[in-house]
C-alpha cells in the first residue's frame, strides 16, 4: 500500500507519532487517547530499528513534556541541599529535564524490535508492564475505551488482535473488518446508552495548593468538610487526594466534628488523606459512615506512586505501593478507586478491568501541575478505560 522506502513515508510518521503525542492534554477527553492507536500500525511499517525507535521517541518526548515544569513545581527549592532558593529551583529544573529525556528514552527503547505488528504489540505491552510499565505513560492501550466502550475484557482483546493480524493477507483483513464492526456496534450502543456515575455521587474541586505543616492539614480538612455539609442531598461525597494531609489525631478529631454536623445523617464522605504505617506512608481513602469513629475506614491505597518523588525503595519513610487495588462496595456500588499517578498507568487500569467495577471514583492532587497537562491527560485516561468498562466516573481533584 505504501512505499515504506520513500523518505516521504518516513516523514509522514514521524509526524503522526509527534501529532499523536501532542493529542495527549490537547483533544477533548477520550479523543486525546484515540491518535495513539495507529501507532502499533504506523511505526512497525518502518523498516529499519533506528528509525522506529526515533518514531517512538518523538512520541513520548512531545506527550510527556509536562514532566519537565511539572517536576520543578513539584520538587522547587526543596530540591537542594541547602544551597539556597537558586540551587534547589536549578536542581529541580535538572531533575525534571533528566526525567522526561530518560523515561522517553526508556519507553521508545522496546519498538526497537517491533518490525512486524505482532512485536509491534509486544513493543506496547512491554511499555505497559511493569517493570518498564511503572513509568508506562501514554500507553496506545488506553485508546481501548474508544473502539469499545463497555466490552471491559473482551474489548482489550479484541484490540490486541486486531493490531496483530491487520496486514496479514486476506483472512487478516477479515478479521481486523470484523473488529471494526464489533466496535462500530459497540459505539452505538454506546451512544443511545451513556454511562454516568450514580445519583448523589459528588467529586469536590478544590485549590488549597500545598499543605507542608499539620496544621495547614486540619485547616484543609475542615474547610472541604464544610463545603461537604453543603450538599446535603449528596449520597457520597469524595474529596481530593491528601486534602486532609497526615491523617493524625488532631486531623481526624477536627474532621469527624464537622462530619457529626451533616444534615444527611446517611452521607458518606470518602477523604484523601496520607495514612501512616510502620515502615511507611500511604496515599490512602477514607471512609467516613453513619456509625463509624474519629479515625473512620481506610478503603483504599494507591496501587503505585510517583517514582523517585514518592515510591523510593532505598530511601527511609517514603510511600508504600499496595501493586494491586481490590474493588470494593459504598452505597451499593463496586467502586474501584484511582489516586493521581495510578491514573496514568495502563497496568493499573487494565486491574480494573479484570474486575469490572460499577464506579471509578478518581482522586488526585496536582497542585504542582496546575499549569501543565498532567491533569487532562490523567482524566483522559480515566474517562477512556472506565467508558471501556462502562463505568460512571467520580473524580476528585485538588489544584
């Protein structure tokens, strides 16, 4: 079909590969998912390894950008040792431009080996994976929930084949036909019935930026509980990711007060708030329901958290990954809960498929990000996979 030799060829990849990068934070919702699903397609067709690689790379570099400011926000001049406001700010600049070279780097080194599509395929999932998969942004499985919104299991499969036989001679065709079509089918079921999050289900939005002492914590907890209270015909109410920062005596006392003052004695709130164990922290939810103490439910802890920033192995009390993160059942809902950077892994999200639950409540806290497309691509993965699983989307967010 095309002339994989002609240098236009080349071009016209490497162009599509920057396109579907800058799609990422850029196009409504899951459309922003939906230009990297050419990619197992488009980059396999290259013929030499170096050149799919240099494909691979301007995709991530261009979709991944938001890693550089967003890293220097994050790590700011607490990022030095002491040197001062210019050093610390200098280092993090440093730190967020390594980062985004290194991790692109690392991502577009598996489509190396992707010279037909059935490696193409295995190039995506070693991407998607951990351990390569811990830092598995913007992989094309999340353009899933575009082709085939409900399927949950079967849709992922359904891609992963027709990505594999798509230019196999004749019954190849016939299949990747018959993909199109089971998709086009599901699209329109999709469209006469749309999927929404239950009634009485609110995701608060909030601006509280950083919360460094305890006392900023109490504070931030007392004012979402009373805004809470304000909706007072809410079934559930879930708040940002660390909103309520450590989760400690002072924190808990002040937020069950304002709890007790609810007029829907049956509400429940589900508070994001950093849990403390033995050897570690957690980005952890909190349930508090009619009957429940001060120190209310942990119904959740994120599944895997911002490497090297928050997950450090070789460093003492850091945040602790629970690598897998069960369903579990609110107000008569199986709800599976995403926190922040779990939102942007594929093998996170591909957990919750396997257990296909009703509700996605998503929570996170990127005030580091506010002006970066962290957060859109965060919610565009989100809104992509749970419209794959049919679920209704709660998302929570501070920034």
């Amino acid at each position: 079909m095309f002339n994989k030799q002609h240098p236009l060829f080349l071009w016209f990849v490497w162009l599509y590969c920057a396109l579907a990068g800058l799609a990422w934070g850029h196009l409504p919702g899951i459309w922003a998912t939906a230009p990297a699903l050419l990619l197992p397609i488009w980059i396999p067709q290259l013929p030499r390894a170096s050149r799919r690689f240099i494909a691979a790379l301007i995709y991530f570099l261009v979709g991944s950008f938001s890693i550089v400011h967003g890293s220097a926000e994050f790590f700011g001049a607490g990022a030095g040792d002491g040197g001062g406001l210019a050093d610390g700010m200098g280092l993090a600049a440093g730190m967020g431009w390594s980062f985004w070279i290194v991790s692109s780097i690392l991502l577009a080194l598996p489509w190396l080996i992707a010279r037909n599509p059935l490696l193409g395929v295995l190039a995506v999932l070693i991407d998607a994976l951990p351990p390569l998969g811990l830092i598995g942004w913007l992989s094309p499985l999340a353009g899933v929930g575009v082709l085939f919104p409900g399927m949950g299991v079967i849709g992922v499969i359904l891609l992963l084949i027709a990505w594999s036989v798509w230019s196999v001679d004749t019954w190849g065709t016939w299949v990747a036909a018959g993909v199109i079509l089971l998709a086009f089918t599901a699209n329109v079921i999709a469209i006469f019935h749309p999927i929404s999050a239950p009634k009485g289900w609110f995701g608060m939005y909030t601006h509280t930026g950083e919360l460094v002492t305890p006392l900023q914590g109490v504070e931030s907890a007392v004012n979402a509980g009373q805004r809470a209270i304000q909706h007072s015909k809410s079934v559930v109410v879930v708040f940002p990711e660390t909103i309520a920062g450590h989760w400690l005596p002072g924190t808990q006392a002040a937020l069950f007060h304002e709890y007790q003052q609810r007029r829907n004695k049956a509400q429940i709130w589900l508070i994001g708030a950093v849990t403390l164990g033995k050897t570690h922290r957690w980005d952890s939810v909190v349930e508090y329901a009619h009957g429940m103490g001060k120190s209310g439910h942990i119904v959740a802890k994120t599944t895997f958290p911002v490497p090297v920033s928050m997950w450090a192995p070789w460093a003492k009390d850091r945040y602790g990954a629970t690598w897998y993160e069960p369903v579990q059942k609110i107000a008569g809902q199986r709800i599976f809960t995403s926190i922040c950077y779990d939102q942007a892994l594929s093998w996170v999200w591909l957990e919750a498929v396997w257990q296909h639950p009703d509700v996605i409540v998503a929570t996170s806290n990127v005030w580091w990000a506010s002006q970066t497309d962290i957060p859109a691509i965060e919610e565009e993965n989100t809104d992509a996979w749970a419209r794959l699983m049919g679920a209704g989307v709660v998302m929570a967010r501070n920034g």
